[in-house]
C-alpha cells in the first residue's frame, strides 16, 4: 500500500526544487543534501527523509544529480508541464500579478483575466483583455483552465471562489484576507503578507 505523503512534506518540495534552479543556473552538477541544507535552513536528515517518500534519487558519497533531481521534483510537484491559469480581481495586485514575469519558467502562465468593473471590462493587460467575470465558466472549459488566483476584496472572495468550483478550478490561490470553504476535490491555499509579518512582529 501507497503511503500518505504529508502535506508538510509536499510544501518543502518547491522550496528544494527552487534551490536545484538556482544551482543549475550557477552551473552546479551535483550537490548532496547536507549543501541543500545549509543553502534552505533545513536539516540534512530532514531533506533525506522528504525525498525517500518519493525514491530514491542519490547515491551515498556521492550526492545528488541536481539536473536529475530538479526534473524528478518537477515530475512529482506536475510542473513538468504548464497550467493555464485565471487571475480574477484586476486591482493594484492583480495588475502586478498579470505583469509578473516569473510564472511561466515555473509551470504556469496566466491565460485569462476578469473582474466585474465594467470600467476594467476590455482593457488589455499585455497581450490580455480583462474580461467581465460572467464569461469565467465559458473561458475555463475553452482553456481548460484548472488553477485561478483570487486577488478580489475579502468581502467578494467566497462568492468568487465559489464561482471557480462551479466553473471546473480545482486550485485557488487566494490573496483576500479570508479563510475560503471549499468543497471536498478542489484545494486553496491562501496568502496574506500581513499575518507573515505579524508572525515577525512577534520576535522583534
């Protein structure tokens, strides 16, 4: 039987598959889990651990391949491939996210742009149009679009993801200040850089 991968071991593979891009950008060939660690912060045993979950992926006294390695983390994490995805909520925010260059290099590229500003409604952001949020179920099956980033005010953000699960999104990235109830089958994971900087605040 296929054991339970936790899901704090899931949310460390990014951080190791980040560290592997800036090591093959430096032109690195092999590293070991004890150089990982001391670049993230994180244990040598702990990394051996979260990537035994997976396989095996490196030899003893030898380290690990870190183009091999970056590939196999990318297969597990998906992102071997790239997800279209919807940017709905076309503020300060989601401008900034819309012009992000960073996303596509990383698995991802924003195919899609809505808000329910009829103001907004057909401004070109690059090469998007803002479109009015009534056409997300129309544009996430002709895009099959499976991922969407919520930069809408908190007060907005239930009904919208509401409206993503309903479309077909099955991952919402969520940017309002609110804790989203989603059902059984689709995942959010929320961002709010205040409560990390209250989190910080506390040490000062």
């Amino acid at each position: 039987m296929t054991r339970p991968i936790p899901d704090i071991v899931v949310g460390r593979l990014p951080i190791y598959l980040r560290a592997l891009s800036f090591l093959t950008a430096e032109g690195t060939q092999v590293t070991s889990s004890h150089d990982l660690g001391k670049r993230l912060g994180i244990s040598a045993a702990q990394i051996r651990k979260d990537l035994s979950f997976f396989g095996e992926f490196g030899k003893q006294g030898t380290g690990y391949n870190v183009g091999y390695l970056q590939e196999q983390i990318s297969r597990i994490l998906k992102v071997d491939r790239e997800w279209p995805m919807a940017l709905i909520g076309i503020g300060d925010l989601g401008r900034a996210l819309a012009r992000y260059g960073g996303f596509a290099h990383r698995g991802f590229r924003v195919v899609a742009l809505f808000d329910n500003d009829p103001a907004k409604i057909g401004q070109a952001i690059g090469d998007l149009k803002i479109m009015s949020i009534d056409r997300l179920s129309e544009v996430v099956q002709e895009q099959n679009i499976r991922v969407a980033m919520l930069t809408v005010p908190a007060k907005d953000a239930q009904k919208v993801a509401d409206l993503c699960v309903a479309a077909g999104i099955k991952a919402i990235l969520n940017y309002a200040p609110i804790t989203l109830k989603v059902p059984e089958g689709a995942l959010v994971q929320h961002t709010d850089p205040v409560t990390h900087l209250q989190r910080m605040t506390y040490y000062l």
